[in-house]
C-alpha cells in the first residue's frame, strides 16, 4: 500500500453541527444534548424534530410534526403491488434500497430549495417503516396493515409488522431503540449519503445510497451477525467455552469493540437496561446469554490479549429485536428506520449549511499502481496480434 | 470552516491498478493505455474487458464476454411493466438508480467471491442500456424494443431507443462515446461506488448508489447543462455577445475547464472530431455552434480573466447524442451506460484487491461546531417548559 490516509481514519473532512461522539467519556451528543437525557424524557418524533431542525420542537411544532408524519405513512399501493414480483427470499435491505429510489417516481420532484428538502424528509421517514414492514407481510403471504393514524411512530411499525398494537411498556423500549439508533455523525452510511448529496442529487437519491452502505455486512449488517452468534451458543452454559475458544483463535466477537469509543458505548448501557427489562416480561434467555457474552468477551480479552474491551451499540439491540419477535433479517432495516432521520439532517447540512464556501463535491485522491509502460502508455498491439 | 481536507481534494485514499490521469500532459490511461490507442482501435466491449480484468483479450476471451454480454441484454418483463407506473416526467437517472437497485430482486444473491462479482458486472453492464431505452419507450407510449443478439452494445442500445439499426458511421460514433466515458479514476461517483462496497454492500447495490451520485447536476448533469446551453444561444452568431456577457458577469461556462486537466481534456479532442463528423453528415449547426463557445470562451477568458480555460468532456458530447437524436434527459444515463464499466471494476477493486491489509471502510471525522454546553450536554427542558 503507498497511499496514506486510508480509510480515511481521522481525516477531517467538514463541519457538522449535527451531533458529537466524545469517545473517551463514552457520550453521544445530538444537537448539543445528550442522549442519555432523550432516551429518558423525548419520543423518537421529537428527536427526529431535534436532529432535522436544529432545536427541541415546543408543543405546537412537534404537533405539526407528528400530524405530518403520520399523514405520510402511506405508501403507493402500485409500489407495494411491484414488492411482490421480488424474490421472496430477497434481502430486505435490498428491497430497501430500491424503493426508497423509487420514491422519486412516485412522488412531486424535488425542487432545490431547503424547505422542499424538509418535506422529502418527512416523507422519507414516514415511509420508510411501512416499507418494511409492507415486505414483511407480503414475502409471508400475509395481508399488507394499514398505518394506524392513532398510534406513534413506534408503536405504528410494530402494529404494521403483527397486527397487533403493542403494550406501552414494548412500544416505549422500541421508541428508545430508534432513538439511539438515529445519529453518529459520520459512519460509512451517513458519509455516503453526504458524498451523493455533495453532488446536488436529492433526498430520496442520497438516502437510497446510504441503505446501500448501511446493508454492508461490515456497517449495518453487524447486529445480525451478533443474534446468529447468540443462536449458536444457545444457552447460558455454553457462553464460557464458545467466547473462550474463539478468543484464543483470534476471532473478533461480534458486538464486542467499536472504532471510536474507547470506555462503554452510551447506547449499549441504556440498550442493555432495556434487554434486561423484556427479558423479564418475556421470560426469553437471550438477555441472559448476551450479558454472559460481554462479561466473558471483557474478562478473556484482558486474560488473554491484554485488551480493555466494552459492548457496541449492537451487542444488546439484536436480544431486544428477537424478542420484539422481529425476524433477524430485519434488523438493519429498522436500524434504516432510525438511522434515515440522522441521514436527512446531513444530506440538508450538506446541501445548505451556511458556512464558508467550500468545494462541490467529495473527490480524493487515487494512486495509481498499475501498468506505466511511459507517459504515453503501454504498446497497444491488435486483438489479432494478442495471444 | 474550521476543517481542512475540504472535499478531499489532494487526499491520497487508496491505491488503484484501473487508471490514471496525468492532468498536464492531458493524459488519460486505462489499465496502462492511452485512451488514445483505445479510440482508434478497440471497441466499448474490449474496452469494458479490459478494464474489468486489467489485461486486452485475447480473440476467444473477447467472443466469450460478448456473448455473455448480450445473453444478459434482457431485462425481466415484470420490471419493464413496474416503470409504467411511473410519473411520465420522471427524472430517468431516479430510474436508473431504482431499477438498478431492484436487479438483487429479481436475480441471484451474489455469493462473496470475485467470479460472482463479474458476473454481476456483466449482468449489470449488459442491463443498463436495456433499463434506459424501456423507460424511453414507455414513457413516450411506444413499444419496447427487444436486444438485437446481432448488434454491438453500443448499435443495439440505438436500435433500443429508435427501432431502427444506426449505420456503421453512427455506430462507431457512439461507440467511442462509450470508450470515452467508461473511467475516470476517483470522481464522485466511482468513489460512492467504493465507499459503498467497502462496507461488503454488493455490485447492484454499490452501482445504484453511484448512480444516485451521478445524477446530481454538479456531476453528471454537467452534459445536460451544455446542450441547454446550446439550445439558448441558438445560431453561431449569437455565440460571441452570449458568452462575452456571461464571462463579463462573471458566470461559468457549462463544458469549459476541469479541476484536473490543466491542459485539452484528451476525451474533448475526440469528441470534438466526432461532433465536427456528425455535423458534416446530419447537416446540423451544433458542431459549429459548440466550436465557436470553445474559441469564444478561450479568448474571452484570457481577455477578461487572465486564465487559460480548455474545454472538457461534456461540451462536445453534448452535441454529439443531440444530433443521435437522443432527448438532452438521458445523456447523463447514457454516462451511466459507459462508466458503469468503471464502477464495476472499482467495486471488485475495492473488495478484492490483494494489497496490504486495510481498514475496512471510508469513516472520516467531522469537527463538530454545533451548539456545545459543555461534556454533559445541554440542559435539557421537558416539553411543556419549551417556548
């Protein structure tokens, strides 16, 4: 490798106003304000008004908000009709990616000003859970359920997903779940999104790329991979041995580390809290198991590599979706469903943020390392002359 | 702005075997020959090999990906019925973009390793041209066109469009067109298309995102804004005061310099033979007209400005498709048409090039300048003490 900066590890690149990771306290910030302090007291509707608007909405705006939401739940009855010619078998995420580009053929156009990119956003949001949740019904042979206009964002998915509308004590664990889920300034998805939407392409374009990006197994798809790890095990007894043995062959434990906290993910601390409360309700072994995973991953990786090592925003979210009952391969999608509110806010700071001029579009640099035969390149000969 | 590394310019980010342009000598190099040697003696299709595998094929190889080429020519029926419900005036890049996505719906999963990535990229190669001229034909409420097995990619997406098989002249036009615009190391597409692909996301999903980040006016549009250019001023003798006000005003001229050609873009010296050809045989003024846009701004800019300006690819590509009769909408498809190729071949780059270990995807830092009260956060108020 001859290049430097790779992975862009570190490289500053633009403002944001959006939010902020102090990795060393471990503390996650939107907007100025601490999650810890919206998990506790804000819905995920106010958070998304939060994040998008730069400010905490007071009663008559978070009205508005909600009334406009709620008004853009549903999704073209054509677009759902167009899921079932899908394999039934296909990925979610690239159900996801597809028909949130296909919006925009649904849907006025964009015009280029900063209020249009407002709405676009609401109706992102809106619809981004009844996609899911459509494609959920309809690969199951199940009849599509219509939002129900009575009920939050939340508890509106659950019930688009089961039919059924879900105690407050579940719809509150979910809300919290999409409200830590919704920002963490720039990750690979968010950065894509900002990289499409540098070059003037619009909300839904600039969204449907970043659910690309979050689809990689190595971003989003990391929660999945943590419940088929915690299947594997299967029971709390088996916990020692599996961690132990996959430690000492070098493998990575999923769930385990992260690139920029350096002492407890915020969002694991409050997601575990939440684990352990539906595990009680439900009576399910899966909180049990993952926190015997995070005792024994941090108690051998001191043992056995010497590392200091805490629990990811996916460790405990994959326990709390299984129990929720909700297939495994939707947990990126409703990660998607969250994290799609922090993508809109920087898709708008990226296309109108008021600082100082700045350059069009995001164009690094390569190295090249391949053929040079000279300045004017390598001997051309005629296909009748290559062997 | 308190960042530096805006819009990555000059950042080194990664190594690349696939081109290199030498932006003073006005080089353009792919997999180590000169665009030039290409041009004058390859097709589109042993271009697109050779970009894809880094080496010219050989006769047999070239007849094996031509075939697997047009096998993959069709596009499902049920995807070609999904686009008539469509908005008419939908933007066909948000097409694109959808329809491409929505291939992982219709075809295979890819399996991780590299034969299955080529594959894909023949698949989505040969698909592309197909996805456009449907949607030309059914939003004009025309019959679609079935591949002709017979014809070259570049004569069989004309026969797509028009019903009709363009003659030799045309053909080779077009063709070059396609050589032209297949690669063009890490502009903001291709880099999306990595960015992307470095989170593991797959060839369909990695293509629709760049494709998002081609369609915004500051990339791919820019041929667009030409011919809208070309349209306004009209005749030749309109061309001089045009563009000596727009100067004078201190406007860009669409088609005119490049932030990295710092001498004749090699692709706008061929096309400007092509578009001078194609004037000779149609008969029409947008040659001549396009002509003297360059020599005007050259002059005027050195005049008013002091700066030495070339023209780059997009101004006379612009003429060229208009005198092909394709509609001024679908030259920024028709980009997408040629450096899909390129797209591909970075994506495969990207996920399985066998240099030194690397990270595993592009997360760069953001500077946070939003509202700060300290570590803790802001005080947070509950909603009914807002203002």
């Amino acid at each position: 490798m001859e290049t430097k900066n790779i992975g862009l590890r570190g490289i500053e690149i633009a403002d944001t106003r959006i939010s902020n990771i102090d990795g060393k306290k471990g503390k996650l910030i939107y907007r100025g304000f601490d999650i810890l302090d919206l998990t506790k007291n804000s819905t995920f509707e106010e958070t998304a008004y939060l994040l998008l608007y730069d400010r905490l909405p007071n009663k008559q705006q978070l009205d508005e908000f909600k009334a406009k939401l709620i008004d853009a739940r549903y999704v073209p009855k054509q677009m759902q009709k167009n899921m079932g010619n899908w394999r039934k078998d296909a990925d979610p995420m690239d159900m996801l990616q597809a028909f949130v580009a296909a919006l925009a053929g649904y849907f006025d156009e964009e015009f280029a000003d900063k209020e249009s990119s407002y709405d676009r956003a609401i109706n992102l949001i809106a619809k981004v859970p009844t996609i899911i949740a459509s494609w959920h019904r309809i690969r199951n042979g199940l009849k599509i359920i219509e939002p129900d206009p009575s009920l939050s964002h939340a508890a509106n998915f659950l019930y688009m997903m089961f039919g059924e509308r879900p105690d407050p004590e579940v719809e509150k664990i979910f809300d919290v779940c999409l409200i830590l889920h919704a920002e963490h300034t720039f990750n690979a998805s968010t950065f894509t999104a900002r990289q499409v939407a540098s070059t003037r392409a619009h909300m839904y374009s600039a969204s449907s790329a970043a659910i690309g990006a979050l689809s990689g197994e190595l971003h989003g798809g990391a929660n999945t991979e943590v419940m088929k790890m915690l299947s594997e095990i299967g029971k709390i007894e088996k916990v020692e041995p599996w961690i132990k043995e996959k430690i000492s062959k070098g493998y990575r434990i999923m769930g385990m580390g992260h690139a920029v906290y350096k002492t407890y993910d915020p969002r694991a601390q409050v997601l575990k809290e939440l684990s352990r409360k539906l595990a009680e309700k439900t009576k399910e072994p899966w909180y049990g198991i993952t926190e015997k995973v995070e005792t024994t991953t941090i108690s051998e990786m001191k043992l056995q590599k010497g590392i200091d090592i805490y629990p990811n925003v996916d460790l405990y979210s994959a326990s709390i979706y299984y129990m929720l009952k909700i297939p495994v391969d939707l947990n990126t999608p409703i990660f998607a469903i969250s994290r799609v509110v922090g993508w809109a806010a920087h898709i708008i700071e990226e296309k109108f943020a008021e600082a100082a001029p700045k350059p069009a579009l995001y164009r690094p640099k390569a190295v090249y390392v391949g053929k040079y035969c000279g300045p004017e390149g390598c001997e051309y000969k005629t296909l009748d002359l290559r062997k």
